[in-house]
C-alpha cells in the first residue's frame, strides 16, 4: 500500500550528479566552479560564526543581499527574491503557475530538473528539440502554454541564445516567461536589460557556478515585484540559512574575485574546445562553465567508465548516451583529463 499519489508513486526522481565520497576524483561533473570564492566570504563567515549569531533567524528575505544585488545588478530591491539554490527557485515558479493538466514548454535536451518539477504538478511537459544552433525553434515561440522555460546558456550543450531571440519569444508569449541564467556569468550577454519591459519575465539565477558557493546554496530572482510578492506567499519563512546570507553578501561586495574566475574559466573553455577537436570529438560552441562532445554518433558510457576508473568524473546522461558533459576544471584538471583521453583512444 502506498500513501503517495499516484504521480509521485509512478515518476523517477530527479538524479544529480555523482558526489564521491571515498577517494580523489578530479570532478568534472557536475560544473562547480574549480576556484575557491573571494576570501572576503571566507572572512565574513568566520566573523559571523565568531558572534555567535547562528542562535537566531536569518533574514526571511534576504534582506541584505537584495539590497546589495540592487545596487550591482540595477534592479530595485523589491523586483529581487532570494532563494535556497536557484533549483528552489524553480519549484516555486512551477507551483506557482501550474496546475494538472497546464503546459509548460522548454527546449530539448536542456535541465532534467524541468520535467521533474512538471511531473509534481501533473502538467504536461512539451520538450521542443533544437539543433544546438542560435535560433529558438518556432514551436516553442508560436505555440501556446501556461508556462515557457529556456536556459539560456543552455545545459547541457553551452548554447547562448542572443538577446534579440528572447525578446521575440517574450513579445509574442502571453504565459510567464523563465530564462534561467544559472550559466550567464560565463557568456556574452543576458537578459536584465529586458526585465522592466516584459512583465512576464522571470530570471533565475545561481551562485553556485561563478561565484563558487554551490555548496551554501544560493539562487537569486529577477522579476516585477508582482511577480515576486506572489512568489514569496510559497516559499519557506526562512529559506536561506544566515551563513548563506553572509557568503552571499560578501560575494557581492567582492565581485571582480567572481569575475577574475570567470575569466580563469573562459580561458580554459577554449583552449580544452580546441585540444577536444584535435582528438575528433564534436565539441558544440559553449558560453557556459562545461562543454558537450561527442564522437561519430556512438555510445559513450564506456569512455565515462574508462574516466572514472581514472579518478576523473564527467556527466554521461543515460537519456542522451551519444554525449558526454565536461565542466571546465583548472589548467592541471583538464591536462589530466586529456592524457587519459589520450591513453583511453591511443591517440
């Protein structure tokens, strides 16, 4: 006998990537930042824990950190909502505008997590293929839904959708609009600029990948404050813990270290993209933290397998077998990664 619904009871759960507990692994898996944050974090959160402050609330909106985020990002306090991860971010705006039976449209392949979240709410998911190129397929502009998501970069291909895209599917969608900017920091542009237009739009994003926190578990929103108040009637009274609060704040206070990593990274992307090609593996053009190859169109679960019995843990989706994600580590990491690429291969 179960308790659950049915839907829960007949739905796979959301799986993420692999956290090795026993061992060394060079962890290319799951796009964490390889570079520690700004030592002001560090500082800030040994001052708060010294205080012993940790015996009280925190802020149940974050307050701080939406006022510091104004003043950086340019958007007034009151369109800013703070959430634990940009993941709970998410389930908010999937509770929030879906009921059983509504339509919420993304791309295809994008973030598992879309479909997980839609299946909770019994809605029906309509994934909308695309060809890794710059251009939204006009499905998903044209056809009507309750609720349109696109993770601009997407993941797990890198793909940036230019701005000019986004406003044509803003302008004609008349349903909440989701551009997930969990990877922006690492691209060319992003979507802020389009916020006091659109009414229906709503930008999550992270500060796990650039700003080097996924462990504190930080996600931030853009949206009009409407959007915002009814969100906040969702979500839990104190949802981001004090020490989350700080490292946040102190992040932002010290954002060219966020900054100086990104370049880090970028740097990286290209040069491992090109050492990639040599080996003749497709490597999709990414503005995001990882990139996504592939190699004649076959399987690639035993190079995974061949890497992890290396120590080296990359993203293989059973969903999509023919493609490996690769997050972008350190100089040495991805060196490593591709000797054993050239030991695996013999090239």
């Amino acid at each position: 006998m179960s308790y659950f619904r049915s839907v829960i009871e007949a739905m796979e759960g959301y799986i993420p990537g692999e956290q090795p507990r026993n061992g060394e692994y060079i962890k290319l898996n799951t796009n964490e930042n390889p570079y520690s944050p700004s030592p002001h974090v560090i500082q800030s959160l040994r001052d708060h824990l010294s205080s012993h402050r940790i015996s009280l609330y925190p802020s149940p909106l974050g307050d701080g950190i939406r006022k510091k985020a104004a003043e950086i990002y340019g958007v007034p306090e009151d369109w800013i909502m703070i959430g634990n991860g940009s993941d709970e971010i998410l389930n908010l705006i999937f509770r929030a505008f879906l009921g059983k039976g509504d339509v919420v449209m993304y791309l295809y392949p994008t973030y598992i997590l879309y479909r997980t979240l839609a299946l909770f709410q019994e809605a029906e998911y309509q994934e909308i293929p695309f060809t890794y190129d710059e251009t939204l397929p006009m499905e998903l502009i044209d056809r009507p839904a309750q609720l349109k998501v696109i993770c601009n970069p997407n993941s797990p291909s890198g793909t940036f959708f230019p701005i000019p895209q986004m406003e044509k599917l803003l302008q004609v969608s008349d349903c909440p609009v989701v551009i997930d900017e969990a990877y922006v920091d690492f691209s060319r542009d992003n979507c802020l600029s389009l916020l006091k237009t659109y009414p229906n739009l709503l930008i999550p994003r992270s500060f796990s990948k650039s700003f080097s926190l996924a462990g504190m578990r930080i996600g931030i929103l853009f949206a009009h404050p409407e959007i915002v108040h009814g969100l906040l009637k969702l979500k839990d009274s104190y949802n981001l813990s004090c020490l989350s609060q700080v490292a946040a704040m102190a992040a932002l206070e010290d954002i060219d270290a966020m900054w100086e990593n990104v370049r880090k990274i970028r740097e990286t992307r290209e040069w491992f993209t090109r050492a990639m090609r040599e080996l003749s593996f497709t490597v999709r053009p990414s503005e995001a933290n990882f990139v996504m190859v592939q190699k004649g169109g076959g399987n690639m679960r035993l190079l995974y397998e061949a890497l992890k019995s290396r120590q080296i843990l990359v993203r293989f989706f059973p969903e999509w077998p023919d493609l490996l994600r690769i997050s972008i580590g350190t100089d040495l990491e991805m060196k490593t990664l591709l000797n054993a690429l050239y030991s695996i291969t013999g090239a």
